[in-house]
C-alpha cells in the first residue's frame, strides 16, 4: 500500500514520527516521507497517488491542512492521530476516516498496525 505522511514541519519529525514509523510499518508498505529529501517535492501529485494519508496532527499546521484537503478531494483514505493532551482542529473529523489519540510511540505504532489492517 502506496502511504502519505502528513504532519506540520513545527516539531522534530525526523526521531518523533519517521524513526519510529521506518522501524514498523515501513517493513510492510511503500511510505513516502516528505521531509526526508531536501529537494522540493510536489506533494499534491504524490498524494494523488497514495492509497491512504497517515496524518500526525497534534501541531496546527496551514501546509498540513492543505495536504488533507487535496486527499479529500481525492476521496483518499485518512487516518489522523494526535498526541494525547493535544488539541487538534474540530475539522479532523470531518475529513479523516478515523482518528485517535496515543500516549506513546508504542501505542501510536500498534493503533496504526490496527487501522492498516483494517
């Protein structure tokens, strides 16, 4: 499965949320990680390609909420998932397939081992 990681560039991604998703489900499915290159990508025609968007949306991110919304517009799968103590936008709900809050890389990892393979 062809995956997008959506996130705000406001916290450290890199050891947060792509060492720890490399580590798991990248064994599994083809994940794009768009902060990995330095190089400007073009993210509106990789996630018109995706088959579903895993958004880490515990930081307001205006870049982020324009990825979400080229994947609705797509009819793509989303997936959001947030920090607990967080507070993420009300309009989550309105545009992701499921969404959940995690206390721990572990539990983020298992919760998104779970949605995959729904």
């Amino acid at each position: 499965m062809k995956l997008y990681i959506s996130h705000s560039s406001g916290f450290d991604y890199t050891s947060g949320l792509y060492a720890p998703l490399k580590k798991s489900i990248a064994r599994d499915h083809d994940i794009f990680f768009p902060h990995d290159s330095k190089d400007v990508v073009n993210s509106k025609s990789i996630i018109q390609e995706s088959d579903l968007i895993l958004a880490e949306v515990s930081y307001p991110s205006t870049g982020q909420g324009i990825e979400l919304g080229w994947g609705d517009a797509e009819g793509i799968r989303i997936i959001c998932f947030y920090k607990a103590g967080s507070s993420p936008s009300s309009a989550i709900e309105l545009i992701s397939s499921s969404s959940f809050e995690y206390a721990s890389m572990d539990e983020m990892l298992s919760k998104l081992t779970a949605e995959l393979s729904a």
